[in-house]
C-alpha cells in the first residue's frame, strides 16, 4: 500500500537524521589542520540540508501530484481507515521536551547547562512558530477535513521534531537510542495528523523540516552566554532605506 510505504520511508529519514548530530563531537572535536571557515560553513551545510529538503519536497507536492500524490494518500486513508481519530498527537508532540528535563532531574545531564538548554529551546520555539504560521498565511492551503486555508505545514509536526531534535542534540551524543526514540515519536504525530485527516501528507513533510530546521539554527547561533563558553553566532535583522537584510557575525575561538 503506498500510504504504508511513505510513512515507513518518513520513519526512515527521520530516523537517519536522528544518528546525526551537528554539534556533537564531529563539529567539537576540530581538527587543527583544518581551517574552521569550511568547519563552520560545513556545520551549517548538514543542518540545513535535510530540513531543507524535506520543506521544498513538500511544498511541491503540494503543487504536483507526481512527487507525491496526497490526493491518493488521503483515499487510501478514507479508505482503510475512515474512521481514525485520537487525539494523542496533541500532546506527545511535547513528550521529547518533558523527557530531556525529566532526564535532568534524574541525574542524567545532557549536553548544556539548565540556562542555555532552556534559551536553546525558546529560541528554537520562537523560529519554528515563526516558519510555520508565516507559511500558513503565505500558502493558504485547504485542510483536508474543513477546507479552512492553514493546513501547510503541519503545526504539531513541526513542534513534534523540533521537539525530537532539541533531545537528539541534548542526548544523542551519550546513545543512539535517545534520538531514535524521539524521531521515532515524532514520526508517529505526523502519521496521526494524516490518519486523523487533519493534514495532507505534504504538510507533514514540510513540518518536519521545519522543526528540524528551527532546532538546529537555534543551537548554531546560540552564545553560551550562562555557561561560560565560546560565543559562536550572531544574527542581527537589518533595514536601511527599502532594503532590509540580516547582519551577521561569526566569533572564532
């Protein structure tokens, strides 16, 4: 059934990104030979170019049912499952935030301090909220239930992994099985929004990315400002006249 197959296939990619973590030992551990412009330029090369993609795979689909056909995906769901609906995926999609501080508490600490994790993760919240209902209002696609204009992207997906990749940066460097778990979850609030006829297959891929992307921009432009460590990025949003842009500063340790 090619509803099934794409929601394993999501499973899989997310689960992929999942062993990946850009500001794990990889992106810590520099290699002296090496120049750090390429480490940094590469370190937001693999942050964004899944997330990316996943966005832009997406918002095609939503213009062109022969990337991905959501018209059929949602026969085959009224089809097979006419009648789902729960309403777990409104609060799982906080479950990977309640489990980093859940860790805490119980002695496992993660990568950052309780000050910057807690930065990290509003800085991360305000992004993600940010992308999502600005798409929302540019794209105005029908939902596929009551045709209101806010169904791209999905935003329990988005929150759904920019919560998985806020656990996966925190833990995923002490076992694997922290980041699968999370994405895993994740995963799982993006089939629900499909199955509960909620969203089109498109707004969940692009929700993913979506929080994926927000989660890691977060954590690439945050100072350490409370854990007395390197001051990494600024980005400033700049207007002069009629054109606006960002400033943006880069402090090498």
């Amino acid at each position: 059934m090619k509803y099934g197959i794409l929601i394993v296939l999501l499973l899989h990619i997310c689960v992929c990104f999942g062993q990946y973590n850009p500001q794990g030992k990889s992106y810590t551990s520099i290699n002296l030979t090496l120049s750090k412009e390429p480490t940094h330029k590469n370190a937001w090369l693999q942050a964004t170019y899944v997330p990316l993609t996943l966005i832009a795979l997406g918002a095609l689909s939503t213009q062109n049912n022969n990337i991905i056909d959501r018209h059929e995906i949602r026969e085959e769901r009224n089809e097979y499952t006419p009648t789902f609906h729960h309403q777990a995926d409104n609060y799982l999609q906080f479950a990977p935030i309640l489990a980093v501080y859940g860790l805490n508490v119980v002695g496992i600490k993660g990568k950052n301090t309780m000050a910057n994790r807690t930065a990290i993760l509003i800085k991360a919240e305000l992004i993600m909220t940010a992308l999502t209902f600005s798409l929302k209002k540019i794209t105005a696609v029908p939902r596929p239930d009551t045709g209101q204009p806010t169904s791209f992207p999905s935003g329990h997906t988005a929150q759904a992994f920019a919560a998985a990749t806020f656990m996966a940066k925190e833990y995923g460097d002490q076992s694997i099985w922290y980041s699968i778990g999370a994405y895993t979850v994740a995963t799982g609030i993006g089939a629900m929004r499909v199955l509960n006829n909620r969203h089109w297959v498109s707004d969940v891929l692009a929700g993913a990315g979506i929080g994926i992307l927000a989660t890691n921009i977060a954590y690439l432009t945050h100072g350490y400002k409370w854990g007395g460590k390197r001051k990494n990025t600024m980005i400033v949003p700049s207007y002069s006249g009629s054109a606006a842009g960002l400033y943006i500063r880069y402090q090498f340790r």
